[in-house]
C-alpha cells in the first residue's frame, strides 16, 4: 500500500450499490481513518426507474448503518416483522380475472420511490463524489491501483470498488486483465422480456377505475408469457407500475435499438388486449410510458481479486423478478464496509493484508449473489406460467385450474423465503469470523 495516513479507497459509480457503501463505510469508520472517493460517470446523478422493492433484510442494514430516521420518513408506516401482504396474485390475462393466492410475509416488503431513495443516501454520503469521471483503465501495482479517467483524468487508490452498473467498465478490465477477453460475463446479456414502466398518481387511478384495488394492495397480474408488477410508492400518493413481456426464443440475442426509450401507450395497450379492466385501467393512466429491455449477467466466476472489487450491477445484474437487485447491491456494500472498517486496527491502517479482505468479501458474497441471480430467473419464468404442465397453456387460456395456479404459485412464495428467513448479518458474521481467524494466523 502506498505510504499515506489514510487508506484509500476508490468507489466507481454513484448508484445504489456505490452510494450505500460510502454511506455504510462513513457510518463504521469511527477513527475517520479512511480517504473514499466516488467516481461516476455522469455529470448529474439522476432518477434511473421508478419504485424501488427492499425486503426485511435489507431494511435491517440500512437501520444499522444510521438511516432508519431518515428513510421512515419515506414511507406510509414504519416497518417491523408482522405478517404483512406482500402480493396479492391474479389470472388477468382473460376479460374475467380469477384470484390465485396472497403472498404473506413476515415483515413485508417496503418500497420507495427510486429518486427519494437515492436523495436520502446522498444526504449521508461520506466522502468525495466526483462527476464527470468515466472510468477508461485501470492499472493495478504491489501498492496502489492507478486509476485512468475519460480527457485525461487521473487518481489511484489502495482499494478499487466497481459499483458502476451492468455495463461495468472496472467488470470489462477485470476480467480482461485475467485472462478471460472471451468471458460471457463481460457483457450483459437480453433475456428476451421488456419491461414497461410508469408512476401513476392514485387519483387518477381512482377516477379511471373506482375502486380498484391496487390503490392500497401490492399487486401481481400474472398471463402466459406476461406479467404486470403494481405497488404503491411516495406513501401511497403514487403507484408504480411495471409490465413485462417474454419472447423466450430471443434470450440471449442482440435487442434492437436503446435499451430504455420511451415508447406509446397504444404499444402497451396492445399488447395486453384482452387483459381484465383492473389491468386495462392501469396501462390507460401511464401517460408517457418507458420500454426497457431487461438484461442480466452470466454469472460470474469471482467477484474480487487482490486490490479490485465488483459489487451490485456489476458484479451480479439480475432480472427483477424477485425485488432484489438492489438490496443485493446494498448487501454487498455492507459486508464489505463491515470487513474493512473491522481491519482498521491500532496504529495499523490496515491489520490483514487486502488481498485477503478481498477473498473474504468473494467467499461471502459471491455464492449469494449468484444464487439470487438464478432465482430471479426461475422466479420471472414461473410468474409467466413458463413451467412443467403448462407447456400447452396459452395467453387468455380460461380452462386453468385454479389448484394448477395455486400450486404454482406456492412455489412462487417458496422462492422468496430467503428474503425474510434469512438474515444479511449470517453473512456478515461469517466475513468477520474468517477476519479474525486471519488475524490471528498472520501472527503465529
């Protein structure tokens, strides 16, 4: 490490992921003994998308990291572990909708408005965010990583954090510095749906459609081969909508045109002609909807090495079927602030050398990642009865069972389990164990 009073570190990207580790590292560093810089690429740090889903775990690290006061002010009720609705799920893709089954967890989900979301961590940033910087090299020595910039800029660091998206540059150089120029993961990949995205204000709603229900209940609208998500944001002022639709034999082409665009809302219309009213109405009051190709990684073989770390987008970008990209990204900024804030130690700027800390976080998150990464896949397929016995189904089909949808469905509520049974502070608690054992062997 380069001689210096502080250890640097370098964080590219300011979206979630990169804005919640510089909240999460300032929040740990008690001794104010580290230098965080943020880089991004833009010139303004803008709304990207609209709602944004957490679940109970992550909502506990961002209580531990300081920003429970600040976030309840975001949302209609504060969080806590009753079983609360978290989707109410429908046949829609017929003129008469039939109710399959409610998805109860223990806590929830909450859910906010992308851009509040972001203004929030922003207000708690630690650090210097610098914009304008597209990350176009970097160059990794023994002792610092040398960090090369778009017009000429330049800056080096201890430790470099690719939280930069799906289109990862610091993904793109570190898989080509080791090797692998051919690796399937150096780009995202379409997996053949595109999503559609609007907020609608929930009185408008109301008067389009009096009374309906996703006015105040979370909501699934499940078809063949489509299917809408709708929930309530900005405390209940707004709904947020977003509809997908697959065509399973264009995964993994090339989509054509801009990834995100605005589209009309007849193109929506069209496509879900035939859709209960409940669906109709909604599509009807997104005024200047956007169409968004949904794309994911390969997984990837690691997630870190030696002085280089990938986190969030970069380093597992997946399909949104299971709300979790973000708090994954979240996640992945927590244990590894935990870790390095934890080898801080003494008159030490760091205890235990940062390759080591860098084989921790992958040990740690890399599995998990991965592992949602492959259940947001299976989860979107199930949600457009892309399953065994459904082959022969087809859209606006009014002869599926309804035991069919509910056991189907089961399985759904089956894949999320993980979200409020399991706890980010297993993870965390391991990463911090395998530090101290690290510890003490580097001192025998």
């Amino acid at each position: 490490m380069a001689s210096t009073e502080k250890f640097r570190i370098g964080i590219v990207g300011a979206g979630i992921g990169g804005l919640a580790l510089s909240v999460a590292l300032g929040f740990m560093d008690h001794e104010n003994r580290l230098d965080i810089k943020l880089y991004e690429a833009s010139s303004s740090i803008s709304e990207i998308g609209a709602g944004i889903n957490f679940w109970p775990r992550t909502w506990a690290i961002l209580k531990t990291i300081g920003l429970e006061e600040l976030l309840i002010r975001l949302l209609p009720q504060e969080p806590d572990d009753s079983p609360r609705l978290t989707f109410q799920l429908r046949k829609a893709d017929q003129a008469e909708g039939v109710h399959i089954r409610d998805i109860i967890m223990k806590g929830g989900a909450f859910r906010f408005h992308r851009a509040d979301f972001q203004q929030a961590l922003i207000s708690r940033l630690s650090g210097q965010l610098l914009l304008s910087h597209r990350l176009i090299s970097y160059e990794e020595t023994n002792n610092e990583v040398r960090l090369e910039f778009l017009h000429g800029k330049t800056a080096t660091c201890d430790l470099l954090v690719g939280m930069d998206g799906i289109k990862s540059a610091v993904r793109k150089f570190f898989l080509l510095k080791h090797g692998l120029p051919n690796s399937p993961s150096i780009h995202p990949i379409w997996t053949g749906t595109v999503a559609y995205r609007g907020l609608v204000p929930i009185k408008e709603l109301e008067a389009e459609l009096p009374g309906h229900r996703a006015v105040q209940t979370p909501m699934m609208y499940v078809g063949k081969l489509k299917h809408l998500v709708v929930y309530p944001v900005s405390k209940d002022e707004l709904v947020n909508i977003v509809a997908f639709s697959t065509d399973p034999g264009k995964r993994g082409t090339s989509y054509p045109g801009p990834t995100t665009s605005p589209c009309t809302q007849e193109e929506i219309l069209n496509l879900f002609d035939g859709w209960e009213a409940e669906v109709q109405a909604l599509l009807r009051c997104i005024e200047k909807p956007t169409k968004w190709a949904i794309r994911e990684l390969h997984p990837m073989p690691r997630y870190s090495h030696h002085r280089v770390i990938l986190g969030g987008d970069a380093a597992h970008a997946m399909t949104p079927h299971q709300g979790a990209g973000a708090g994954q990204a979240v996640e992945d900024a927590y244990i590894l602030a935990s870790l390095i804030c934890a080898n801080l130690r003494g008159n030490k700027i760091i205890e235990v050398p940062i390759a080591r800390i860098s084989e921790i976080y992958n040990a740690v998150r890399h599995p998990m990642g991965n592992h949602v990464l492959k259940a947001s896949q299976e989860t979107g397929m199930l949600c457009e009865l892309v399953a065994p016995g459904f082959e022969e189904v087809k859209e606006g089909d009014t002869e599926v069972p309804l035991e069919k949808l509910a056991e189907l469905f089961e399985l759904v509520g089956k894949n999320w389990d993980w979200v409020w049974k399991e706890s980010a502070e297993d993870g965390r608690r391991r990463a911090l164990e395998m530090l101290r054992f690290s510890r003490v062997a580097s001192k025998l």
